[in-house]
C-alpha cells in the first residue's frame, strides 16, 4: 500500500489534489524506533549541504559550484535565516566526519546527488564519489547509522527515487530507513524530478519552516509553490515525498513573517538601483523552454558590469506565431515577428530584446536560422534566436543550456558581422552555423581572429572584452 503515489490523491469533492489542501499530507512508516524529540529553536537554521555529484556532472569549478548552490540559498542567507555550510566531492567518510566532527548539531542535512532503488536486492543506494573519483553507493542501513542520532531534524534528499521504499521490507528504502532510524523528517523524490521543481520545492519549503511552520504545513506551501513555478503544465508538485513522525513539528519557533518580506523588498530595490545604470537586455523565453533562465540571468548579471540580464515575460501579440510553409517546414518569418514585436523593447524599459523561439526560423532564403539579424545593426532593438531541435540535444555533460544562453548574451553585446557560411573556425561565436551543429552553440567557444580584428574603436573593445567575459562565464 504505501508504495503508491499517495501523492497524486484527488478529491472529486474538492475537484482538487489533496496534497496541495490543507491537510497535512505527510508519510510515515512503521518502527518500534522513538524519533529525536528536538525543540524549535530560534536564531538561524544550520544547514549542511551536501554535494555528491559521481556522473561526470560536476563540470564546474568549486566557486562556480558554491555560487550556484548557495544562490538557492540567497533569500534564507539574505535574511539570516540560515547558515549554510557545503560539502562539495563528498564522500561517505567526508559526511561522517562532518556530523561527528560539527561544533553545533545541523538541523537539516540537504544532500543534492544521485539516488537510486534496486529491484534485486530490495534496497535504496545513494551514490558517492570516493576518493579516487570512482563511484561509492551507501546503502540505506549504513546511512542511517551515519546520519541518525545527531540532532538532525529534517534530512532532504535531492535525488532521485530516494522515496521509493522496499517490497519486502518497506523500510529498506533510503527516505523510510532514516525515518525509522529516528529522524524527525526526510523529503525525498518518488521519481525523476526536473530540477527547477526540486529548487522551488526546497526554497519555500525551507522559507515556510524558518518562519516557524509546521512540516506538514511547510510542505503543503512548498507543493503550491512547485505549482506555480513551473506555470501549471506539469505534476511535479507530487514528486516530493514528505516522511514525518510528527506533522505538526516545528523546526523553528513562528517569526511574523512580514518583517522578513519587508528585508527582501529593500534588498530587491537595491539590487534594481545598483542595475539602473546597465544597458538593460530583455531575455524571452517565449516558449518557457528554459525553465531556470532566470537564475541564468542572474549569473550573467554578475559576471560583468555593464549589462544587465533579465527574464521578461507577455503576452504574444495576436499572429505572432504564424508561420509560413516552405518545403517540409512550417517556419517563422524573421522579419515578420521583428514587425510585431519592434515596440516590446520600448514598452518594456529594455535596450534589448531577445526573443527566443522554438520553431524553426528564416530570412528571405536562408532557412532553418538560429540567430537573426545577419548583419549587426539591422534590427535596432531585437534579436531572434531559434531553439528549435536544439533543447534536446543539450545532454549536460559537454552541452549544456547555460553555455548556450551564455555564447548568446556574448553574441548581442559584441554585435559583430558573423563570418560567411561554413568560413572561419566552428567554435566562434560569429561562425554561421548553418548546419545548427549544437557544438558550435553549447560547446565551448571563443572570438576567432578575424572577429577580433572587426573590434577597431575603443568602445567596440570595450564590448568584446565584456563579451569574452560572459563566454566564460559557464566554463
Ligand atoms: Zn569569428
């Protein structure tokens, strides 16, 4: 019984999901084990983050790792709500250490890695690096001796099938076993999750539970919050399963919550203010193809000074998407959409607009385009790109969405004349792509010679050494 996706229960009554009501919708699991009886506490949470990333994911430096991880943070950090401690590479003996070893007890253990559940032996796994670089699994029972009985009063399991509990002996599973080990709470996932999901889930989840919420309460806010995130199209908000000895446990003792609203509403007008001299540029995912571009944004914001980088979001003009057919493709017509969205930039405050669409583009007989305009200066305000086909072929090992965004931001500031079809080297920016070969978008790139030498004036410098710096800024 317990192994179905209690998650997904609907209410005809209600017409709703329960899970997003206000019951609290919370596991648990049969042990004769008491839980860690652990007193709301007020000052900040400590977190420990772990990071166990084996599958040749951790394609980032160690500063790039911790900016990304602690910017999921940066609202609870901000507010000082929370104290977060990482543990990039780690290791099962890395964690043990950590726990046995920390002056204070954690209060929540957030691992972010790999999980998973094997049918043969009826037993979940987390999947370590060891020191070697190779791959070591921690069977349930073994972490549970590691992480039980340390003042820890919420483990979240940012991993796959984590959730999922054993056939035989339910409580084999990792999530099921740490509960029956005595932890107060586990979150875990009961399948695959988009990674967007499992960010919003923890955020507000996390936010909920400082503000002296209740689990039970807490995940209910969080699911609602999945919800609107990822705009409604998908169930993602189910994924997430919370294990809870007791619902109605508090993490933290209640904080008026306003007061903290009230923080993040000066620290956003400061961030605003400390923009407004930037050359704005606009990123439309029209499609809402990119579902962490934001986050995206905020990293190229960062990695320079002169630009600034925001997602923007409206409503497409009536006829926006038609299309015209050419042979086999049904395409939109550059110079078409450029008329219908020339004022979009104005209306909304923007240097610059990128409109990114994902159906196959053209330009009088050029066809199947990536980036339009061909010639700097065409299109005053506006630049088009085509993702079509491409989302797909962005594995995330050697290709991944964040490069590709960030080759394009590099692209509209250098503004250069790209090189003519199938001429120059393949991993310029300016290299005319015509095949759309995805390593000449996602892979890694920079100026070529004869693009540099196009950068004559002081103030076209300027830009590509801007330009250069947003190439890198996913190395
Ligand atoms: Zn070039």
């Amino acid at each position: 019984m317990a192994r179905q996706a209690w998650e997904f229960i609907h209410d005809p009554d209600r017409k709703t999901f329960l899970a997003l009501e206000e019951v609290n919708f919370t596991r648990n699991v049969l042990t004769s084990i008491p839980a860690e009886r652990i007193p709301a506490r007020s000052g900040p949470m400590r977190i420990l983050v772990v990071v166990a990333q084996p599958l040749g994911l951790g394609a980032l430096s160690v500063e790039e790792e911790t900016d990304v991880i602690r910017s999921g943070f940066r609202r609870l950090l901000d507010a000082k709500l929370a104290d977060v401690e990482l543990l990039l590479d780690a290791t099962p003996e890395l964690l043990h250490r950590a726990l046995e070893s920390a002056s204070a007890p954690f209060d929540i253990l957030h691992f972010i890695g790999h999980g998973e559940y094997r049918e043969q032996d009826d037993c979940g796994y987390l999947i370590f690096e060891n020191a070697e670089g190779g791959v070591q699994e921690l069977d349930s029972t073994t972490l549970r001796q590691i992480v039980c009985r340390r003042g820890i009063r919420l483990v979240c399991l940012n991993a796959c099938e984590t959730g999922q509990g054993g056939r035989e002996d339910f409580n084999r599973g990792v999530a099921q076993a740490l509960i029956a080990g005595g932890v107060p709470a586990v979150v875990a996932n009961q399948y695959p999750v988009l990674d967007v999901s499992a960010t919003s889930f923890s955020r507000h989840f996390y936010w909920a539970l400082a503000m002296g919420q209740s689990i039970g309460d807490a995940a209910r806010e969080a699911r609602v919050a999945v919800n609107y995130a990822i705009s409604g199209e998908a169930i993602d908000w189910a994924v997430p399963v919370v294990f809870a000895r007791n619902p109605a446990q508090r993490i933290c003792v209640p904080r008026p919550a306003a007061e903290y609203d009230r923080t993040r509403t000066a620290s956003l007008r400061q961030r605003r203010r400390a923009m407004q001299d930037r050359i704005k540029i606009g990123m439309w995912n029209a499609h809402r193809m990119i579902p962490h571009l934001p986050e995206i944004c905020d990293h190229l914001t960062d990695v320079q000074n002169v630009y600034s980088f925001e997602t923007v979001s409206f409503p497409a003009p009536i006829g926006t998407w038609r299309r015209e057919q050419d042979e086999d493709q049904a395409y939109v017509v550059a110079e078409t959409l450029y008329e219908r969205l020339k004022n979009k930039p104005k209306e909304l405050g923007l240097d610059r607009l990128v409109c990114m669409i994902n159906f196959p583009l053209k330009s009088g007989n050029k066809k199947h385009l990536y980036y339009w305009p061909l010639e700097p200066g065409k299109s005053e305000h506006l630049s088009i790109v085509s993702t079509f086909d491409l989302l797909d072929q962005l594995t995330g090992g050697e290709f991944t969405v964040e490069r590709m965004m960030a080759h394009l931001a590099a692209a509209v500031v250098a503004d250069l004349i790209p090189h003519l079809p199938g001429v120059g080297p393949a991993d310029c920016p300016f290299f005319y792509n015509k095949d759309r070969d995805i390593s000449s978008i996602a892979g890694r790139l920079r100026f070529c010679a004869a693009c540099r030498r196009q950068c004559k004036k002081p103030e076209d410098k300027d830009r590509l050494r801007i330009a250069e710096r947003l190439l890198a800024a996913y190395p």
